[in-house]
C-alpha cells in the first residue's frame, strides 16, 4: 500500500523534502500544506557558501540552477567602519531572492507530482489522522513542535541584540558589513546582494541603543506584513553614504532578538520535525536553509529505507543530523556573541584589528592566511608598526614585571601559582581582593555562558595581570574581554592549543597575552 505522506510548510525544507521523497519513492502520495500564498514570502536573501553546496546540488539541481540563472556570487567580504574598507578574500558564496528560491522549488515540487496545498492551514495534526507520515516544516515558530508537547525537549535561548531585516535597491558587491556610530549608539549591517536591483539588508544593534533612538514603538504583535517604517527612516538616512542615498525596503520588518532553538527529540509517533522546527543557527553563518535542506536530504533516505519501520529511520535521521547541526551551532554561537558586543569592539579597536577580530572569531590565523594572506600581512605589518615587534614576541609590561614576549606560562610552587616567562614572574591570587599592582589573580572561567556574570563580578578593580583558566574556549575569551576591553585590565588567557592559537588571540586583541597550561608544561 502506498504511503502516505503530509508536510507542513512550503518553506525550502519542506519543499526540498516533498520534492525529493516523490522522486525517491514515485507511488508514495505527497501532500505539502503552506498557510500561506504561493505568492507570499518573507524576508529577502538566501545565502549558501560554496562549500557546503554540493550535498543539496547532488541531490536536486534546484538551487545550482536557480544561484546560476537568478543568483549572485562573490569571492571577497568586505568591512566598512571609520571611513575604511577592509576586504577579506577567498570566501566563495552566493545568493538568492528568497521569493525566487521559491518560486522555483515550487514549480520543481510540482514537476514531480506532489500536491501543492497553498492557503490551507493545518490547526491540528488529529486533521491529518489518514496520513501514515507527518513532517514538520513549519520554521521557528512551529505549530507543529508545539502540539507534540514537552516530551521533545525543545528549548529556547534568546540572544540580547537586537535585529532587523529590510532590503535596499542598493547593490552591494558582494557580502558587506557596515558600521555606523549614531548619537545613540552602535548599529551594523549585513548588506548582500540577492538579485540584479536588490540587495539584504540586515541591521542589528544592543537593546539600549534601540530604546534611546526610539526605536522601540512598534508594536510586534501586529499580524505578518506591517513593517516599522519610523526603523525604515532613521536607517535609510544612518546609512545613506553607505548606500549612495538608495532607499531601503520593507517586507513584514520589525525589530526581534534571535532565538537559538535546540531539540532533544525531533519526532513523536508518526510526526518529525525538521529545519527551523527543531533547530535555529544565527544568520550570520548563513546556514538555516543549508540545514532544513540537508536534514530533508538525511530524512528522505531514511524514510525511503524504513517504510515500515518510522521508529528506526527517525532514530537514524536523528543520530546523523543531530551532531552535524550542533556543530553549526556551536560556531555559530560565537558569531552571535561578536554581534552582540560589536559595540564594544568598534571603540576598542582600529579599522585593521577589528576586521581580523571579526574573521578570528571562528577561524585562527592560519585558515585566514590560507584564504587570504594579504589581510594577514596588513594586520601583522599594523601590528608591527604600533608596537615594534612580532605579537608573540612584544614585551608586555604587567606590574612591575616586564615580560620579553606574549608566550608565558603558568606555574606552581609548593601549591602557589605564578605566571613566568621571558624576564617576568608574578604571583598569582585566587580572592581578588589580594590582587593588587604587583599581584595577579587566577580566575577559573565558568563552563557556561550562565556562569559569566558571577565571573565578571569577581573581577578586580586593580591586579597586575588576570590570568584565566579553565571553563572552555569561548568563556575565556569572553571573560578576557570583560578585563582586558571593558576594564582595562592586562588579561593572560591560559590555552594549550598551540603557538596558531596563541598568535590568533593576541592579534586579535581577545588577550594581552596567552600562558601555557601547567599540564602542557610538565610535559
């Protein structure tokens, strides 16, 4: 007996997947419900990298076809802020209209026979009761994750920038980031094109910033499709040298926080959710659609094997996509985080530290030389010029000790710990209120980001040096930060991982210097 299969939501998961399972399995009876018009589409841009195309194009060539006919494609990212443009090359991507993208999956679901079901709204899944399987594609806001109830283990973390997405007639020659500081604060761009006359436009700025411009009157519960035109004005004319006085455009704008969605589950009897259902990534790392797309692959091929069996295909669906989504999300959560402190680093940093401190936050030096390696030689030659020396090599001054490179180390005697290198000791304290100009604290970073706040509390008013070990990669370099950038402090990041990553947080600005674990030393 044939099966039967519903999918809810005509987004490009839902679509890819719909189309690819009636290819897959031409007797089975597919049927995509989209509450929404075929027409109807919000949102602009759709981004994928060269990279991680080739699993979706050897699939279905639909979006190969559709970025080669109707898309854009760039080599270089580009970083404007205090009248300079930085450029980082090496980074193929592309994109699309979001409305084109579609378009064209629409017709090609079409194409291969599935029953295309647009302004019809499923309000239960007991409606759906003579289908034998039910997929879940119906973003982050999924009705569908909602009435499958707690059991899946879904949960939500909400970002503090604040963020809001228009486009602009504007043409941008490839993926842009703009950086504007107003009377009110810091704003930002992610600016790419999409097509021949339209550009994304992305802004994201800190809830402060957004209240004291007023930005905040719109009201967010109002239905899908009014925009905040008052946002519209006030960034049209912020951004008007960066976009040559073009206007920017509206599609159902409004400013929200971003929303991290992580499932523990991602099925329930015969219902499995996929793409922004289960799981989010920040768009920074363009990869949303990358990975509803990719889970629809993994889930047709499971479920093409296992007909009779959905228990086993979801559970292998889940063992295979489940690690290869956290990865996404895990670097993209240092992503996030730059945006969410961006502020901070545009009034530390000039133009050429701050766009190596934009690219490291996921790669180190050696994956950024690889791609580009003249931004890495105007970076090291920026530093060169300012300090007279190669990074790891500059003397570092912490107190009255006086080190002869940034490659220290971190040791103990007799149950006392002291931070040694070239031609410098200085004792380490682990209650702040001992640390003093001469003395320095040891401060173990929390293993979560929960943890950060009572970490910054502990902070010192005065030490000679803040040398933090412990919790992982990511929270040291954020509780350095608060240290080194937000109070002024000399910060000593304690990492084993080698002299790439050593060179990468200090030339990056994330450390004053970086110390080698007492275990990597005794070995």
């Amino acid at each position: 007996m044939a099966l039967r299969v519903a999918c809810i939501g005509g987004g490009p998961g839902g679509l890819f997947f719909s189309t690819l399972f009636k290819q897959t399995v031409p007797d089975a009876e597919v049927v995509l419900f989209e509450r929404n018009q075929a027409s109807d589409a919000f949102g602009f841009g759709v981004v994928f990298s060269d990279a991680t195309l080739r699993r979706i194009n050897d699939a279905d060539p639909v979006v190969l076809n559709g970025l080669r006919d109707f898309g854009t494609h760039w080599d270089d990212i580009e970083v404007w802020l205090k009248g300079e443009q930085k450029t980082f090359a090496g980074n193929g991507m592309a994109a699309i209209y979001r409305k084109t993208l579609l378009q064209l999956m629409q017709y090609r679901a079409a194409d291969a026979g599935v029953d295309l079901r647009f302004g019809e709204y499923v309000p239960e899944l007991s409606s759906l009761d003579g289908f034998d399987l039910i997929v879940g594609a119906d973003g982050a806001n999924s009705s569908t994750r909602e009435q499958l109830g707690e059991s899946l283990g879904h949960t939500a973390e909400t970002a503090t920038a604040k963020f809001i997405w228009f486009g602009t007639s504007h043409k941008f020659k490839g993926m842009t980031f703009l950086h504007r500081k107003s009377e009110f604060g810091n704003f930002a761009v992610h600016g790419y094109p999409i097509s021949e006359d339209l550009s994304t436009f992305i802004v994201e700025t800190d809830e402060e910033t957004w209240r004291k411009a007023g930005l905040d009157e719109f009201d967010v519960s109002q239905p899908p499709g009014l925009s905040d035109l008052k946002t519209q004005r006030f960034l049209e004319k912020l951004f008007a040298e960066d976009i040559a006085g073009e206007p920017l455009v509206a599609n159902s704008s409004r400013w929200g926080n971003f929303r991290t969605r992580r499932t523990r589950s991602w099925h329930k009897g015969n219902v499995v959710l996929l793409g922004d259902a289960v799981h989010t990534a920040h768009f920074s790392v363009g990869s949303g659609t990358k990975m509803a797309m990719e889970d629809a692959i993994t889930l047709v091929r499971e479920v093409a094997a296992h007909q009779d069996d959905l228990e086993t295909a979801f559970t292998n669906y889940e063992i295979e996509r489940q690690p290869q989504v956290a990865k996404i999300q895990n670097q993209a959560r240092g992503g996030l985080s730059w945006w969410e402190h961006f502020a901070r680093y545009y009034d530390s940093f000039d133009p050429t530290q701050f766009t190596f401190h934009f690219f490291s936050r996921s790669i180190d030096i050696d994956k950024i030389r690889q791609r580009d390696a003249g931004l890495v030689e105007s970076v090291e030659a920026d530093w060169l010029a300012r300090h007279g020396a190669a990074p790891l090599q500059t003397p570092l001054s912490a107190g009255s000790a006086r080190f002869g490179g940034r490659l220290l180390s971190l040791m103990h005697d007799a149950g006392h710990p002291f931070l040694t290198g070239p031609g410098g000791r200085i004792a380490l304290v682990t209650d702040p209120s001992d640390a003093g100009a001469d003395t320095g604290l040891l401060l173990t970073a929390p293993d979560t980001e929960d943890g950060l706040a009572a970490s910054f509390r502990r902070l010192p008013a005065h030490a000679a040096a803040v040398v933090i070990q412990g919790g992982n990669p990511f929270t040291r370099t954020l509780l350095s930060e608060e240290a080194r950038l937000g109070r002024g402090l000399t910060s000593v990041i304690v990492d084993d991982r080698g002299p790439v990553s050593a060179l990468t947080l200090v030339l990056s600005g994330r450390a004053d210097a970086v110390a080698i674990a007492p275990e990597a030393t005794d070995a």
